[in-house]
C-alpha cells in the first residue's frame, strides 16, 4: 500500500514539495505570480490533459532551432557513430578537463 501511495504521490507531482528547498520553491512561485494554493493542487491535471499538438504548438512558439546547443557527453568512441548524420550542427568535442579537443 505504501508503495502504491508512494507512485501516486510521485506522478500527482507532490515530490516537488518533499524537501525544504522544494517548498520554498513552491511557495515563492504561489506569492510572485499570485497563485492560491488549489492552482498547485490542479496543476498535474492540467499538465496531463495536455496533448502533442499542444507541446508542439509550444515547441515551435518558445525554441529556436537555430540558437539550440546539444551538450552529449560520454565516450566518443561508443556513441560517435550514433551521433553521426543527426545535422546536429558545429561539433566540438572536450576533453574532460574542458580542453578542446578538434571540432
């Protein structure tokens, strides 16, 4: 039951709140932006009555393409080839004290 109460718990969104920092968090978005405190209570509804055309929608509005920046990290030679002909842009690659690489 814990366990089942737990998940639940999880996917409404209140682990959000199960930490000091995440309270104030919280609290501080409720008093800037003049929300009571049932916004937050209905809040994962409305996220998830959201559909695809709706993030997509978002997506092209709120994201230039052209200004992204993809950082990827792990050992080049097991994911170069899968990174190869993704048009990701300019690539540079660091070594991991930040020194680049080539690109």
């Amino acid at each position: 039951m814990a366990r089942q109460w737990g998940r639940r718990r999880f996917r409404r969104g209140y682990n959000s709140i199960a930490s000091l920092g995440g309270l104030q968090t919280v609290m501080e978005s409720l008093v800037q932006k003049n929300r009571t405190p049932e916004y937050w209570e209905a809040h994962p509804d409305r996220l998830q009555a959201l559909t695809l055309d709706d993030v997509n929608e978002i997506a092209v509005r709120l994201l230039d393409v052209e200004r992204m920046v993809w950082t990827i990290a792990g050992d080049l030679s097991k994911i170069e080839p899968q990174l190869t002909g993704l048009d990701l842009g300019e690539r540079q690659v660091l070594a991991p004290d930040g020194e680049q690489l080539y690109g």
